[in-house]
C-alpha cells in the first residue's frame, strides 16, 4: 500500500473484484460474504474483548515474530526454520512489544478431552492428530493485541487505543460477528456452526485458539472441521517468486464452470495436497467429460430420438444404485471419493450400451420394446447422475434433468463439452 501510496483498506478494497469474480466464476453464491474491515464486525468484535476481558491480561512480550504471519514464533519455530520463515521467505525479527494475552493455556485439557471424543470432530485423522500433538505439548498464553504504531490498521481495544487487536484473533470472530452475535436472531438459529471448512495452515486457530475462545465466552462450539491440503502447480508451491501461480479465473475461461468445479473437487484429494498441471486438467476433462459423460449424453440422446421418436414416456425405472458409499463420502468430506463413485456409474451407462447395442437391436422391429428398455435405463441412469453431481456440478445436473428429465426429449444443441485447445504457451506445459 505504500509503495501504492494509498491507505491498507484502499489497497485491500481495490483486490475486492478479483476475489467476486472468481466466486461468480465458479458458481458460489454466499447468501453473505463479510469483510473484518466492516464497521459492524468492528463492532461487535470490542463486545466480545469487553466479554473475554476475565481472560486477558497485559504483558510484555520478547521474541521472535514473521511480518508476513502477523505472528510471534516460538524457539522452536527459529530453530527449524533458520531464523527464516518458509511461507514468506523474510528473517523474523526480534519484538520487544508490550501485548494484551489472551489464557490460552487455561483450556488446553478441555479441548484435548473435546478433541479426542469427536466432540469437536476434526477430519481428517491426521489432522485430528496433529493438533492433539500440538495440544498435548501445551498451550501457551497467546498474544492478541500489537501496537497500533506497528500495527494501524485493525479493530482498536476497548478503552486503549495505543493497541490494536491481533488480527488473527480478531478475525476468528467473523464467524460470530457475520451473525449479529450477541443479540441477533440469527445468531441464535445458526449458532453453532455444523462445520468449519479450512486450510491445513490455520489448524491452529480453528481447532485450538477458535474453541478455546467460545469456552471463554460459554458459547457451543463448530460441531466439525474439515481440513484441507493445498494446492500445488506441477509440484511446487504457487509463488510469485516463482512466477508458477494459476489463474482460476483463466481455468474456468477455457473449460467452463463445472469442469473447473470438477478438477478441483474430483482430482484434488480432500485430505493431502493435491496438484495442478494444464496436462491433467486436460486430461480430466477429455476423459471424463467428453468421452465419459458427454458421451453418454449424446448417445442416449441421440437414440432416442432416433429410435423412439423423442418420447421417454413415463415408464423409466427409479434410481438402481445404492447411495451408501456416496453419501458416506460426503459425510467424511471425501469428494473425490463420491465424484469417482458418480462416475462409476458414468462408466457403467457406456458399458451398458457397448454390451446391449441397441443400435444393431433396433435394425430389426420386433426389438424395439427391448430397445426402449435399454434406453430408458439409461435414462434412469442418467437422471440419477444428474441428482449425485448437482452439488459438485450444478449447471451439468441442470443440463442432463433438461435433456433427460420430462416425457418428451429435449436433446442438447451441440457437444455438451466442447473440445478445448489451449493456447501454444500452456500447450507446452501441458506437452512436458
């Protein structure tokens, strides 16, 4: 922002479109979308410090703190690290700052007990164990306020306004704040949360610093959270140092919302890092999408239309598949686990129709009962995949239902996943 010379919020305010525009990019609607720069989250984050006040405490802290973290490390941290924080690439430096403290270390047996009983019910299991591993070594008294001379821009404490609230503390709050807590009836129809949806970077906060904070304002806790990987480019960590960052908003240019939904959710697991190269986006998309169900799409449709005339009729069997395995996936957060199960089905409509050939069936006329058998299972098929997919592919759901969903057939215009050739500078990405 200085270097701009412009205000932080001005800064941050410009960055606001890129951040709508990917959302509306691909599909994601929030009925809200808060910002810890409004004045009303503003607001109620100084009721909750009023309230936690029991559990702070003033104090002068001397260590080692990352500008890039906005966080103090421990001597461990320096030690591994080098004295060098790996996310940021910058020395830490040495702080001698008078803080406010937030007693942290009064609810670490707590949330180890929450923890370990699912409780809090933390997914995946690796992360459930990190985090007891973290809690088990013991929680320190945690710094939540800096000088407003180092730190401008934030939420001021109450009744000291030489200190602004640390906004890794602060921010947590949004969850409440966005609510209307303490007083609004929304606050106490959605509170608490079913889950927390979060990076595996700020597991920390959410299943240490968050919890331990509600404790202290006797509020219920997030009944789940589901921890995430990152995601990496041809195997390294996006950077700009790198110059090796994706562009989501160039992904959903060349092959549309869902396929980019798709990717995403299908061929990056829920649980561990996952990466991007444009030769597997491709890949995916050619496979699964053009020649899997795009495929089976054109087929079925093309044959009804051909050999009933267009009209599906009102005798298609219901869905023919257990949903067990599917909806379990869901519960555990492993979307790539029910995308690839979806799919399974995908595969199994195309088999379906090479071991069947109704095409050859149908060149005799006493078939054509058993031909419209075959084809109206895999309508059923399709309007069932059409139901499985609408949370991870929401216009392709809506597609198929449009074809596939009314007694008479409205068959697609053109290829329902056009053929995508990328450009020559990602084409030799894609080729190495």
């Amino acid at each position: 922002a200085q270097k701009k010379g412009v205000t932080p919020k001005e800064y941050v305010d410009s960055m606001l479109p890129n951040v709508l525009s990917v959302q509306k990019a691909y599909g994601i609607s929030p009925d809200r979308f808060v910002r810890t720069s409004d004045a009303a989250h503003h607001q109620r984050v100084q009721i909750i410090w009023k309230q936690l006040e029991p559990y702070l405490f003033k104090a002068r802290y001397v260590g080692y703190y990352c500008v890039g973290c906005e966080e103090f490390k421990t001597e461990t941290d320096f030690k591994e690290n080098n004295g060098v924080c790996p996310d940021h690439n910058r020395k830490y430096e040495m702080r001698d700052d008078e803080n406010y403290f937030f007693k942290l270390s009064a609810f670490g047996d707590k949330l180890k007990e929450l923890i370990e009983s699912n409780e809090i019910r933390v997914v995946p299991e690796s992360r459930k164990k990190e985090i007891l591993n973290f809690i088990s070594k013991g929680l320190e008294d945690l710094s939540v306020s800096r000088p407003k001379e180092k730190l401008g821009w934030g939420v001021e404490v109450p009744d000291d306004p030489a200190h602004t609230i640390y906004i890794w503390f602060e921010a947590l709050m949004n969850y409440l704040t966005l609510l209307g807590y303490p007083e609004h009836e929304d606050f106490k129809k959605y509170w608490p949360a079913d889950v927390h949806v979060l990076g595996k970077g700020v597991l920390r906060f959410h299943a240490a610093i968050w919890p331990a904070t509600l404790l202290a304002l006797g509020l219920p806790l997030p009944k789940e959270l589901f921890v995430h990987g990152y995601i990496t480019a041809n195997g390294k960590k996006m950077s700009k140092s790198l110059g090796n960052s994706v562009d989501p908003l160039r992904v959903v240019e060349l092959f549309g919302t869902d396929a980019s939904r798709y990717f995403l959710l299908a061929k990056i697991s829920s649980y561990t890092d996952g990466d991007f190269t444009w030769k597997r986006m491709l890949e995916s998309y050619n496979n699964d999408l053009i020649n899997g169900l795009g495929n089976v799409i054109q087929r079925t449709s093309m044959m009804i239309g051909k050999y009933l005339d267009g009209q599906i009729g009102n005798d298609v069997p219901g869905f023919r598949h257990d949903h067990t395995a599917y909806h379990e996936a869901i519960k555990d957060y492993r979307f790539d686990k029910a995308l690839e199960w979806v799919f399974g089905i995908v595969d199994g409509v195309n088999k379906y129709l090479e071991q069947t050939k109704p095409w050859m069936l149908a060149k005799d006329e006493s078939n054509k009962e058993h031909v419209k058998e075959i084809l109206l299972t895999c309508v059923a098929d399709l309007r069932e995949i059409a139901e499985l997919l609408a949370p991870f592919m929401p216009y392709t759901a809506e597609m198929v239902s449009g074809v596939f969903g009314k007694d008479t057939l409205n068959p697609p215009q053109g290829p329902v996943f056009a053929r995508v050739e990328l450009p020559g500078e990602l084409t030799a990405q894609a080729a190495s």
